[in-house]
C-alpha cells in the first residue's frame, strides 16, 4: 500500500462523551492518521515508528477510534494485523478524507492574503473556554487564522522558545522557562480529587488531605508534565502528606482517566478538568482547600502577535463569566 508524507497538523473539534463505564476521546484527524498509518503498513511497531509513539499509545488510541465508531477495523494478531472488511472500507474513507485535508491545509499555508495567530494550551486546564474565545475573536477578525495546539507543558515550553507559539496558556509556575516572555494571570485552580464511583472516597462530599497519607495517586508522566509531581508535593506537605504515587503514570489526561476507572483509583488535578469528566468518575472538594493553581498566558516580550492582547482579552471575559456558572459544591 502507497505511504503518502502527512502534512499539518489539524483537529476535528468534538464533545467527550460516555457510553457505559467506558471513557471515549472524541474521534479527531490524528486518530484517521494513526489507523492509516497501521493499515497501510499492516503492523502497530512499524507504524509506531513513523509517528514517533509508542506501540502501546499508538494501540490505545486506535481502540479508541474502534470504541468511537463502534466497529471493529483491525485483527490483532500475535506478529502481524488485518483489516476487517469494516476496516478495509474505513481505510480508504480516511485514505481521502486525509487527502483532501492535506490539500486544504496546503492551501491555507500559502494562502497570499490573511494573519495567523498561533495559540498553545492544555486542554484540561482551558476545558470549556477555548470554543467560545475562538468563535467570538473570528467575529471581530474574520481574516486572521487561528493555530490551536493541545499540548503538553513541556511540548509547548519548546515550542514557545523556539518561537512557533504566539500565546502559551500555562501553569505560571513554569514561567522559569519563558525568560523572555511577558505574562498575564487568567485564573486561580483549585485542587480537587478526581476519584472513580467505586473507590469509597467517591461517597464523601468533601475530603480532608490527610486522608491521602496512606492511598496511592495515579499521576500524569514527568517527561511531558514535568512540573505536577513536584506541585503536587508542594501543596500536600503543609497537611503532613508525601504523596504515594503508582509507578504506572499516564502520558495524557485520557489515559489517566482510564487508569483510574480500570483500577477504582484516583489522582489530584484541577477543577478545569470538571466539563471534560467521565461519567464514571467523581470529583471532591478538599477541605481544607489545597492552594491554586496559578494559569497565566506567556506571549514574548519582543514582537508580540498584535493580535494576542485582543484575543486574551476575550478570553479574560469569557473566564469570568464561567466563574459566575453554578460552582463545584
């Protein structure tokens, strides 16, 4: 089968859903990219290789798709797969469908006329505004192209240094890496307990941090979140918590998310995680609270996109109408 070079990088917005006590990703271009990348190559290792994942990653998120769509595409067998018959004509609907949006992306690029606004963030943190922002800026810039990019913090600390990202929309406190950037503060998180419905914490309303001294956490990877380990120490140590952590950590939130409802477990993350939550997972308050997590928006010093300051403005509004929304009780 002919490999074509993927060019661009484009997502399909969607709305996370729940089917069950199964945690489903909405389907986005980058799953159609991995399935015909396995299909055209016949081999998960292999295809693994050209995008740079790993087998186990690239696996989950092609389930993923399978989950998604309700169908089975793919035969695993112990060396090599195939494609059902459902997988075969799947395989070449993507096979045009990434054509055809490689060509518009093309287009876009060399377009003669029109600005561009590159924009990166964590979705967990932003889970709920990012929409809004965006639809209410095209309104007042209808020529400007908007560059969204859901990334780790590290990926997008790279990115932003290397000057590939006009706004970066992450934890402050990795502001140590932005030396040359100017900030903004957007909002204040507070920690919150996300806990599966079956783990016996899930039936209190409200939980004290000394009651994390004796359970372990699920936590996100510090390859590409180098700095909530040592947050999440900081915050517990004043309630005389160390935080006992399975050497299991998740490379993104999805992946958490399954970890935790697979094994009844549970992490601390942020009330920004709240419009994004499975069904069958919970979230409690602490009490005492744990301190905020500070969010703020990176834009270099020198040569700020002139569009930035509109643009985070909005999205200040748009924060403070959704603190005003009916709060976690």
């Amino acid at each position: 089968m002919h490999r074509g070079k993927q060019s661009g990088q484009c997502r399909v917005f969607g709305v996370a859903h729940t089917s069950g006590n199964t945690y489903t990703e909405p389907m986005e271009l980058r799953h159609l990219r991995y399935f015909a990348a396995v299909a055209a190559h016949g081999s998960f290792s292999r295809a693994a290789n050209e995008l740079y994942l790993t087998q186990p990653a690239l696996s989950r998120q092609v389930k993923s798709l399978e989950d998604e769509i309700g169908v089975a595409l793919i035969v695993r067998g112990q060396n090599a797969i195939s494609l059902t018959a459902a997988g075969e004509a799947f395989f070449e609907e993507a096979k045009d469908i990434l054509a055809r949006v490689d060509v518009a992306v093309r287009r876009i690029k060399t377009r003669p006329h029109g600005e561009k606004l590159r924009i990166g963030y964590v979705h967990s943190l932003t889970a709920g505004l990012m929409p809004r922002v965006v639809e209410r800026f095209r309104s007042y810039n209808e020529d400007v192209f908007i560059e969204l990019s859901d990334l780790t913090t590290d990926a997008m600390c790279e990115k932003a240094t290397a000057g590939q990202i006009d706004i970066a929309i992450l934890p402050k406190s990795l502001e140590a890496r932005l030396k040359a950037f100017q900030w903004v503060e957007l909002q204040r998180l507070a920690p919150v307990l996300v806990v599966s419905n079956r783990n016996p914490l899930a039936k209190v309303k409200k939980v004290h941090p000394g009651k994390l001294r004796d359970r372990m956490l699920f936590s996100l990877g510090a390859d590409k979140y180098p700095e909530y380990v040592p947050r999440l120490k900081a915050i517990l140590k004043p309630f005389g918590v160390k935080p006992r952590l399975y050497d299991q950590t998740s490379e993104d939130i999805a992946a958490l998310f399954i970890a935790m409802e697979a094994n009844a477990g549970m992490a601390v993350l942020t009330e920004g995680i709240l419009p994004m939550l499975p069904a069958n997972l919970a979230v409690r308050r602490f009490s005492p609270g744990l301190a905020p997590l500070l969010i703020a928006a990176a834009t270099p010093a020198l040569r700020p996109n002139p569009h930035a300051e509109t643009f985070l403005k909005l999205l200040l509004e748009e924060i403070k109408k959704s603190s005003k929304r009916t709060p976690l009780t």
